[in-house]
C-alpha cells in the first residue's frame, strides 16, 4: 500500500471530523474522497498534505510514517478548491515557484515548466497573469504548479467546484487521461457522485467522520456495503412495505427498501408477459427528463419512480399501469441485502 | 422623464450639501490658518517658522513621528499576520485590545504614561534609579504617539489579508517554502498598498498627536515642546500671528500628506483592478 492512514482522528471544538478512520490506497490509482459536506474527506485530505494535524493516528507514505514531516517536505502536489495561485506572479512564475524553492538551476527550471505549460495545452500563455484566464485554464495552471516540482502524490480538494457545468465535464476527462499520462497516484475529493464515478479508479465513501465503503464505482453502485452508500450512490426512493410487491418477503430486521428507477419495469396495463409477478399501480406524476420520461408511480401506497422510454406510447396521469420489480436493496440498521424478484428466478429457471 | 429629473435633483442635492459642508468646515478654516499667519506678511511668517524653538519643535514632532510610524509598522506587519493567517485562542480579544488606543481618549493615554512612569507610578524608581527620565521628557513624548497611533497600520491590514485568505501561503508552504520566504513573495505584493496607506495615516495622526502628549510632555520650549504643542502655547500667549504661522506648517505637511495618500490610493486601486477579479 502506498498511501496508509491508520487510526485517524480529528475535532475541531465539538465537531467531531475524523472519527479513527483507516485507509489505504495503491500506487498508481486515482482514489475519490466522496461524501456529502462535512463528512470529513477534506479534513483526510488536508492531513496527508500536513495543512491539519490530526489529534491521534498514523500516516504512511510509501512506508514511512510522514506525521512529523512537515507539509513542505511530503513531497506532496495540492490542487485548491479556488485554485490558489499566486495572483501577484504570471503563469510561468506559479509553475516555477516549487522549483525555485528547491533551488533547481535555470535551465533545468525552464525547461521543466515548458514542458507542464504544454501539457496543460497553454502554450503562449505563460506570461500571463492569473486574473486573465478562464476557470478552465486556472485549473489547469494550479495542476502544472503542483506537478512541477515532481511530488510522489497528488491531491486534488474539490477540482470541479468552481467551474462552470460544460466545461467541467470536459475537464474531468481531461484530468482524468492527464493523471494516467503522467502516472502520479493521486486521491481527488469531492461531493458530486457523478465526478466521483466517472473519474476515480476506486471510491472512498465518507460520512460524519466515517469510512462508510472503499471500492471501484462499479462495486459501490452494485454492492452498496451500508444504507447510506446505497442512497449516496446512484438515484433511488426509499419505501417501506417492500414485502407486498410481487416477489419479495419481508426479511428479519430490514424495515425498507431503496429500489433504484433501473430496478423497475413499467407496462401499459396487461402488457407485462409475467403476470404472476406483476403489481398494479396508477401513474401520479410524469416528467421530461431529457433523454428519458420520469414516471412516479403509486402501487398499492408504495411511491416508485421508474424511467420511461420516450420512443414508447406516453402515459398519462391517472393511466393504471403495470409494474415489475427486480431487483431490491433492503436497508437494515448498518447493512444492505440485495435481494432479486423470487418469482423472476423461477421464470429464468423454466426458460432455462 | 420625471424619474431621471429626480435621480438629477437628489444627485445635485447631494453633492452641493457634501461641497458646501466640506467647505465650511474644513477647507475655509485650513485656508484660514495660512491667510491668517501671512496677515502681518511674509517676514513675520518666515521668521515664526526659522524661529530656533518651533525649528526645534519641529524636529521633535518628526522624531517621535518617525520612530512610533517604524514601531507601529513593524508591529502591525506581525499582529496582522498573526490575527489572519494562524487560528488561536484569544485571537478576537487580542483584536480587540489592539483597538484601544482608538476608543479611548488621548488624554487618558497621556495619564497612563504618568501613572506608569511619573514620580507616583510603579516604575518611576526603577527608571530614576538608572538616570532615565521618561515623564516630561522625550521618551514619554514618543511613548504617548506610539500609544496613539498604535492600531493604524494592523487595522489597515487586517482586513486585507482576510480578505485574501490563507490558500496561497498553504499553496507556498506545501511546495517547501519558508515563512519568511512565503511572506516576501506572497503575502507582501497582496499588501504593499495597504501598508503604505496604513503607514501614511499613521504618520499624519502621530505628526498632530496633541492629548496624550500634551500630558506626558511638560511643554519645556525647545526641550520637550512638539510643533501641536508649539501652537497651542503661541495661542495661549497671544503671539495670534506666530501661533498660525507655527500651525501652517502643519498645514502644509498634511496637504503633503494627503497627495501621497491620493496618490498611494490611486496606483493600489489600479493594480488591485489587475489582479483581484
């Protein structure tokens, strides 16, 4: 393990942000820090670099157990939220700062930041001054800033936050294919599932302090380990009474259910092919959702969403429709049990 | 229409009561102090000014002023550094005591001066004992413009580094740099205006400091006498033409002053208009 925290804790007053958390992270990967804000990630985040010192706990980088290093000495490259960069001194003079500090000679200096500006693509750029760039490029100038002076470890806090939507996505990809290009680890914190999923090799899932999951996007979407990284991850309703849609029983201490839109077919009454396993419900409410209908149905007092093709025949509101459900994920205190349609298994099982 | 007439009529009404006001009170007496010291001509004008106790005067006002603006600068550079970037306990308080100075009255100040350091203060012997005068002598005189001008330059630079936050010098530090270091190429160009601003107010209050000096000094002519003192005994002696005389140079010093303030204002503004959007 590259990057190991161990025991970690952190209050600040009364506010408990760190609460003995343990991670470790590989070499080489790309680790989001997701959570909801004031989960604690950016506290994990700003230890590693040495902006906070934790109350108790241990961190390892590449063996060595960094606590007393101070910050300047890590070997760590930090991307800010708002960027950071020196207002007062021109692209080029915040790539070369780092390297001016570790007193590296001219040469060596200019050919290095050459090097990054044409990585972040801002050739032509580098005499200018940091309040004549756009989000986008400001970004991309803190991210050259802090792979100057060749740190083993990268941290991003928040990358994305102050950009605009379009550009954002775009730079996410780019980020993405620049942090493999250059093969540096590197661990990214944000609040947005979406970013998270779309650009980090494995997902750490705070919550109040906690370590709720760590795990690739896939396994945190498919194999949500506790209620919250279920209702966290992905989109959802939680509903209770699960046990009387078709197919499903009540389980010893799963109160609820998150059923996911993904996890549901809608039918036009008496299309559905498996009426064993078939509920009945009214559409109340219908939405545009761009690329897709949203549909909220009631079955029998249970509210489900579900998504709707719009190549198909529209419903109304009020239309009885068909529903079939899955798959489920029960909630219980701190567990999650994915349970699929029991009568759906038997029908694979006559087909087969 | 009718709404544009208004806008113009509150906008007219505005300015000419701000001119008018500003006139009366302000530009109408300062012209006056320098009409009137020239009332008997440009001898008696010259000669009030050559005259070895206000040249005297002089010196010891620029003296106390020089050395209370080196204190007060270097001392705001440090609480405002300490107040903006680090998180302690006793941040707001100590904020808060370093405002005294503007709230109290200067003569209180001056008294506390001789409670301290006078013939019935806690400290008087100690001092004595090594032949240190500070009471009614120049060391109290510096002391007391110190006192007073204490908060301007902190006060001035407060706000701004809070306003610029703590994120460049965390970028700075995390790529090894030191404080000091940090500080010279970060933290400095951000405040280099303010500074300059709050050292040039700072300077034109400890130039007229009249109460707590008033207390602390004594009034010995050509000893212990500053130039606000200076005029204030010319007046009380009737001597009306030298007492403005000596007044116009101040005069003169804080039209010199508030050009370079206009002026310091003007170039911060711009590069701010440069760097900070």
């Amino acid at each position: 393990m590259y990057v190991e925290i161990k025991n970690l804790s952190k209050t600040f007053g009364n506010f408990t942000a760190l609460d003995d958390i343990s991670v470790s992270i590989e070499k080489g990967t790309l680790v989001g820090l997701l959570g909801p804000s004031g989960s604690g990630k950016t506290t994990i985040l700003r230890s590693i670099a040495g902006l906070e010192t934790p109350d108790s706990g241990d961190i390892f980088i590449d063996g060595k157990r960094i606590n007393d290093t101070p910050a300047g000495k890590r070997g760590i490259g930090f991307v800010f939220q708002n960027y950071a960069l020196f207002r007062y001194m021109t692209v080029y003079d915040n790539i070369a700062f780092g390297l001016k500090v570790q007193k590296r000679d001219k040469k060596y200096i200019n050919e290095r930041v050459r090097e990054l500006i044409s990585l972040i693509g801002l050739d032509g750029l580098s005499g200018r001054y940091p309040h004549q760039l756009s989000g986008g490029q400001k970004q991309r100038v803190a991210f050259a800033r802090a792979l100057a002076p060749n740190p083993h470890l990268l941290l991003l806090d928040e990358p994305f936050a102050a950009i605009d939507a379009k550009v954002r996505k775009e730079l996410r990809t780019w980020l993405r294919e620049t942090i493999s290009k250059v093969g540096i680890t590197s661990i990214f914190v944000t609040h947005d599932q979406e970013e998270a999923i779309e650009v980090s090799d494995r997902i750490v899932l705070t919550n109040q302090g906690k370590i709720e999951q760590v795990g690739s996007p896939l396994e945190l979407y498919r194999k949500p380990a506790t209620p919250f990284a279920a209702k966290f991850i992905g989109e959802g309703t939680t509903i209770t009474g699960y046990f009387q849609l078709k197919g499903f029983s009540q389980e010893q201490g799963y109160e609820s259910a998150l059923i996911r839109p993904e996890f549901t077919q809608v039918f036009k009454q008496g299309k559905s092919l498996y009426p064993h396993m078939t509920n009945c419900g009214v559409v109340q409410s219908s939405f545009f959702r761009g690329n897709s209908q949203e549909l909220h149905i009631d079955v029998q007092g249970i509210r489900i969403i579900a998504d709707y093709s719009l190549e198909e025949e529209a419903f109304q509101i009020g239309e009885p429709v068909d529903v079939i459900v899955s798959r489920l994920f029960l909630l219980g205190d701190d567990q999650v049990l994915a349970v699929e349609n029991q009568n759906l298994k038997n029908v694979n099982t006559v087909v087969i | 229409m009718k709404r544009q007439i208004k806008a113009n009529i509150t906008k007219i009404l505005l300015i000419s009561t701000c001119v008018i006001f500003v006139g009366v009170m302000l530009v109408v007496p300062l012209a006056s102090v320098i009409v009137y010291s020239l009332r008997e001509g440009w001898q008696v004008l010259a000669k009030t000014v050559m005259d070895q106790y206000t040249i005297k005067a002089l010196q010891l006002t620029l003296y106390a002023a020089a050395i209370a603006v080196v204190f007060n600068t270097v001392f705001g550079l440090f609480s405002s550094w300490a107040i903006t970037k680090f998180r302690f306990k006793g941040k707001n308080f100590l904020s808060t005591l370093i405002d005294i100075p503007f709230a109290i009255s200067p003569v209180i100040a001056g008294l506390i001066f001789i409670l301290i350091f006078g013939r019935i203060g806690w400290a008087y012997d100690f001092f004595n004992s090594h032949d240190i005068k500070v009471v009614f002598a120049v060391p109290g005189i510096v002391l007391a413009t110190i006192f007073v001008t204490f908060p301007f330059v902190s006060r001035e630079l407060i706000p701004l580094m809070h306003a610029q936050g703590t994120d460049e010098e965390e970028a700075a530090a995390l790529m090894g740099a030191k404080g000091l270091s940090v500080y010279r190429r970060v933290t400095l160009p951000h405040i280099k205006w303010g500074l300059l601003y709050g050292v040039i107010l700072c300077t034109a209050r400890a130039l007229g400091e009249f109460g707590a000096v008033s207390v602390v000094s004594g009034k010995l002519r050509g000893k212990t006498n500053t130039l606000p003192l200076h005029v204030e005994q010319l007046f009380q002696e009737f001597h009306l033409t030298a007492s403005f005389a000596a007044a116009s140079i101040l005069v003169v010093i804080a039209i010199i002053i508030l050009i370079l303030k206009n002026i310091v204002e003007y170039k911060g503004k711009k590069e701010d208009e440069l760097h900070v959007r």
